[in-house]
C-alpha cells in the first residue's frame, strides 16, 4: 500500500513543474533554444536545493521495493 501511494501521489512533480512555468511565464520570450534550456536548469538547481523532506515511512517504502525489484536497486 505505501509503494503504490508513493508511485501515484503526484504533488511533488506537480510542484516542481509549477515552479519552472513560474520561471518561464516571467520572461516570455528567449532568443534561442539554448538560452531557456539554460534558464530552466538554472531553475531545476535552485529548486531541488530546497528539497529538504523525506517521508516518514521510506524505510518500509524502500524495503518493499527492494524484495520487488532487488535486481534494479543495486
């Protein structure tokens, strides 16, 4: 139950693709390909530098995927 609920709780993904069409929707016009691939690295860094939490239950989350899938987790 606690592997499914991470595999389909969706918010985090959500939260990091809001914030990079935050960055995005300020400047709406880029003069190349290169130079918004540059912005939204720049904005993936700033961002997962404030992914501080772990969830409370990732020690049985992450026995249960190593009995699943023990040959991937290697």
């Amino acid at each position: 139950q606690e592997v499914r609920t991470l595999i389909y709780t969706t918010n985090a993904i959500e939260n990091f693709n809001r914030q990079l069409r935050k960055v995005t929707k300020a400047k709406s016009v880029f003069p190349t390909d290169d130079s918004l691939l540059k912005m939204l690295y720049l904005a993936m860094i700033d961002i997962t530098k404030k992914w501080t939490g772990r969830r409370k239950d990732w020690g049985q989350i992450h026995s249960q995927l190593e009995i699943f899938f023990a040959d991937r987790l290697d």
